[in-house]
C-alpha cells in the first residue's frame, strides 16, 4: 500500500543575531577558560587558545556584519521585485473597447 505523502513545511527562520551571539558567548567563555588554565596545558595544546580567540573575533564580525547583510539583502529583493513588475507588460483594458461598441 503506498503511503500518502504530506508537504513539506515551509523552512523556519532563525534570529541570526541571537544564534551568533549564543556562539561567540561559547567561544569567549571558552578563552576565559583557556587563559584560567593555559599554564597547566601542555605546550602542544595551547593552539585551542588561538582558536577561542578566532571564534570570538568572527561572532564579533558577525554580530556588526548580520544587520548590514540583512539590509542589503532586502534591499536587493526590493529592486527585482520592482524590476520584475516594471518588466511585466500592461493588461489590456476591454472596457473601453466594449464600450465604444455600444455607441453604434
């Protein structure tokens, strides 16, 4: 027997500020941490360090880059939708062809 197939849901929108912050809090608790306990970490480990550092410099990119891309994005939807509409040929109008037929 063959199963009915329900639609896909429509894909769910995520606060993107919110999701970098969440990340770039992670990694900046993750430095606390590392610089706390880089004495105790052996010498070949202390590269985690500089990874805490570079994932709390690019959330902090982030965080002042998301806004801009949001807008500029927008702004880019705004104009093809104004292109597509002013690239759209009119719709004839038959009411006043109608209408001259009944003047006859």
């Amino acid at each position: 027997m063959g199963r009915t197939q329900r639609p896909v849901p429509p894909p769910l929108e995520g606060d993107d500020r919110l999701i970098t912050a969440v990340i770039t809090a992670g990694f900046l608790v993750a430095l606390i941490v590392l610089l706390v306990v880089r004495d105790s970490l052996a010498p070949a480990d202390r590269w985690w360090v500089w990874v805490a550092v570079v994932g709390t410099g690019l959330g902090l990119f982030g965080l002042a880059y998301v806004p801009h891309l949001k807008r500029s994005r927008a702004r880019a939807a705004r104009r093809r939708q104004a292109a597509r509409e002013a690239s759209r040929p009119a719709a004839p109008d038959h009411s006043t062809a109608a209408s001259h037929g009944d003047q006859d």
